[in-house]
C-alpha cells in the first residue's frame, strides 16, 4: 500500500507545534501570578507532542526526541517534594515557599521564587507521566 500524500498536514504540524510549544511556555511562565503553571504548562506541552506523534508516528518521534518519560516524570516528583519539604527542614509547613529579588543584567529586578522550581516539577511530573500512558497505550499491538 503506498503512503498517503501529507504534505500540507506535516508543513502545518511544523508551524502549529511551534505555537503550541511558545503557548504552553507561556502558560507556565504566567502561572506565578496568573492563571496557568505547570500543570496546565505541561498539558499543552504534551498536546504539542501528541500532535507530532499522529502526523508522524510515536517511532520517529521517539528517535528524533530520545527521553526516558518515566524518570522524566520521577525526577519531576522528587524536584517537587523536595522542594516543598524544603519548609519542613526550617521548622515551617510543607510547601512553605521562599522568594527574594535579583538584579539581572537583562530583566533588572526580578524576583526568584521557590514556587517556580515546584512549578517546574509539576510540569515535568505531568510531561512524564502522560506520554508514558500515550506511548503504553500507542504502543500495544
């Protein structure tokens, strides 16, 4: 059987990918003080490489994106209790966040926060864990 002709399909994969990827980073990035954050950062993430595994198939992808999505999502977990048991090492409650301003080059002011780093594992957590069930379920034959 001869390969269906997709052209147009993956040339607006390409550019959709991308702005579902600048989205989803946006997402993330806005959820310290709006609405968004890791969780729903990392489902768009996901979303983005769902999309490349329909277009092109989960094989492709895999090779041209070598990642473990199971320690992917381990590592994501063990970032976020570390970091919210980092208040419990203190003598303050779990999930107890610290920030504090920098002056960078770039920004200027800026504050730092250890609700991103929790952010980041939440993200991760969710990356990991939903393409490991998409890639359990694509995968059985």
């Amino acid at each position: 059987m001869k390969d269906p002709n997709d052209v147009i399909l993956r040339m607006v994969t390409k550019v959709v990918v991308i702005i579902i990827l600048t989205f989803a980073v946006n997402l993330f990035v806005s959820g310290h003080h709006h609405p968004g954050g890791g969780f729903i950062g990392g489902l768009a993430f996901v979303a983005a490489i769902v999309l490349l595994f329909l277009v092109y198939g989960i094989e492709k992808v895999r090779q041209n994106f070598p990642v473990d999505f199971k320690a992917l999502a381990g590592t994501g977990v063990l970032i976020s209790v570390l970091t919210g048991a980092r208040g419990m090492f203190i003598g303050e409650p779990f999930l107890t966040q610290a920030f504090g301003y920098v002056d960078l080059p770039l920004f200027g002011k800026t504050e730092l926060a250890t609700a991103v780093l929790f952010d980041v594992g939440v993200a991760l957590a969710v990356i990991g864990t939903s393409l490991t069930i998409i890639m359990s379920i694509g995968d059985d034959r």
